[in-house]
C-alpha cells in the first residue's frame, strides 16, 4: 500500500485522513494543532513534525488547508512541499484557493517533475466523515487515474473539471450558489416561522416542493429540524462561517477578474461579512439564520 503524507487536520482533513487509514494506508500527519495529529496517531498514522517531513517519504502528498496563502507557502516555501517530496510523489491539494494560485503552485510542481492536481471538494463534515465527499479535479488525466483508487476511499463522486485549476474554479461556483441558498433557505424558514408555521412542517414541505435543495434535505439551519447537523449542536463541527466568506470573495475576485456579473453572490458576501463581524466566524455557516431572526 502506498505511504501518504497528510497536511493538514481540520474539520475537512481530520476524517479524511480516518477513512485513508481504514483503507490500510500507511499515514503520516502534519497539521498546527498537536491534538489533531495525535487524533490521528491513536489511530494509527505517523506523526511528522514538519511538512517537509510529512512530504519527504511518501508516493501522494495531500494537503487540506484554511487558504490561498497557507497552499502557497506550503508548497513553495524552500522547506515546503515542492522543495522536500520525493521523486515521481503526487500531489493533491484539496483545500480551496485561488484558481490562479492553483495554476502557479502545479507549474512549479511542474518545473521540478511533479504531477499535481488541485482537487477542492464537496459534501461537508458529514461527506467527509462518510467518505462521500465529491472531489472536483483540475489537472491532467493521467495524474487523476493515478490519483482515483484513493481519491475513492475518501468519496463518492469524482469530476474532472479540466486543466490545472478548473477544480477551484468549479468549487468556487459551487459554494457560491450553496451561500445563495443556505441564506434563502434560511429566510423562507424565518418568514414561515415569524407568521406562525412549524419549521420542520415547512422544511418538509420544501423538501418535496420547488424550493427544495441541499439546505433543506440534508443540511437545515433551523435548530431541532434535522439530527446530526450543525444547526442541532448550536451550529459547531460544520463549515465555518469565515470560510464560507473566504469563498466568496474567492468568487468576488473571479468575477471581478473576468467582469462576470454576480449580484446575489455580492449581497451573499455583504450578508456573510455581517454575520462574521457579529462574532460568529468559527460558526458553522448555516448559523446565517442568526442574521435573520432572533436565534441566539
């Protein structure tokens, strides 16, 4: 079985990592915070104690970071990634960033022999923690195939998006739409609840109406309407409401780089901001109902 070397071990990374190590991957860690990485080591996984040496040993390197500048240093600082994996290794960043930040870290990946792929993902900490997440892929095809056996011990739907790039480039629609809806969701559900309706009722209604979506299936905001959602543990464990807003002004930039017209993703980003400077930025992001009703 191949060696792994895993960066980075959030609330994404973390039970990532799990489901390698449940496949018979032999796992070695790295990530800021020491009671992650020994998480991880009862389980099984080899602590490192720096990324240079969570790269130096193994045949795919993995990286699931915060953001743009956390990828970029990783893996082109003089003791990153890059500069200490070894020869032939494949690498996958799966946080999400930059697209142009993803295109300049695969050249230089490229220049020194590297196969890499940008790889951001889909589904959340339940996706991930069930190993369904969907992985959407930039990169070239040869690199993916290599990638693909293990890419599927961590989730259930892989896309090819394009070139080095494209992967980011599709998430940051992606969640951009998710923000839009999560807010939308969350107002319809405060409107029926403030003229007089019961939430979960109303969620159902939703659910097999025109309105439904991700939110209202699998992800509800309202607090007591779905089990094992962020929304029923006073919105902790999920998707923090700053890295949601990092992802829209990943999506502001996009649009601003290209003149692309997003006006909901805009007041989506004006929404999230609000909410985040209200102390509610390590918040799960469907705690945006907050915003919107008098939900403490």
């Amino acid at each position: 079985m191949q060696n792994v070397g895993f960066i980075g071990l959030g609330n994404m990374g973390s039970p990532m990592a799990q489901n390698l190590l449940k496949a018979g991957y032999a796992l070695t860690v790295y990530d800021l915070m020491p009671d992650a990485v020994q998480a991880l080591v009862a389980q099984g996984a080899t602590r490192a104690a720096s990324i240079a040496e969570a790269a130096a040993g193994a045949d795919i390197v993995i990286t699931m970071l915060p953001a743009t500048e956390h990828s970029r240093k990783a893996y082109l600082a003089p003791d990153g990634v890059i500069a200490s994996a070894r020869k032939n290794a494949l690498l996958l960043d799966c946080s999400t960033i930059n697209a142009d930040a993803a295109k300049e870290i695969a050249q230089a990946a490229a220049e020194r022999g590297f196969a890499m792929l940008d790889a951001p993902v889909s589904g959340g900490t339940a996706g991930a923690a069930g190993a369904t997440l969907t992985f959407i892929v930039g990169g070239d095809d040869a690199a993916l195939e290599r990638a693909r056996p293990l890419l599927e011990k961590m989730g259930k739907n892989i896309f090819h998006a394009g070139d080095s790039g494209a992967g980011q480039m599709a998430k940051i629609c992606n969640n951009m739409l998710l923000a839009v809806q999560m807010i939308g969701t969350a107002e319809a559900l405060a409107l029926g609840v403030a003229n007089g309706l019961d939430a979960t009722v109303l969620s159902g209604i939703i659910a097999k109406s025109s309105g439904r979506n991700w939110a209202t299936e699998v992800y509800n905001p309202w607090p007591g309407v779905m089990e094992n959602v962020p929304a029923s543990r006073n919105y902790t464990g999920g998707f923090g409401t700053d890295l949601m807003l990092k992802d829209l002004g990943l999506a502001a930039e996009a649009a601003a780089a290209t003149g692309a017209d997003t006006p909901l993703g805009s007041l989506a980003r004006d929404m999230y901001r609000r909410h985040s400077a209200g102390g509610n930025g390590r918040l799960d992001f469907s705690s945006i109902v907050k915003l919107l009703t008098a939900i403490s």
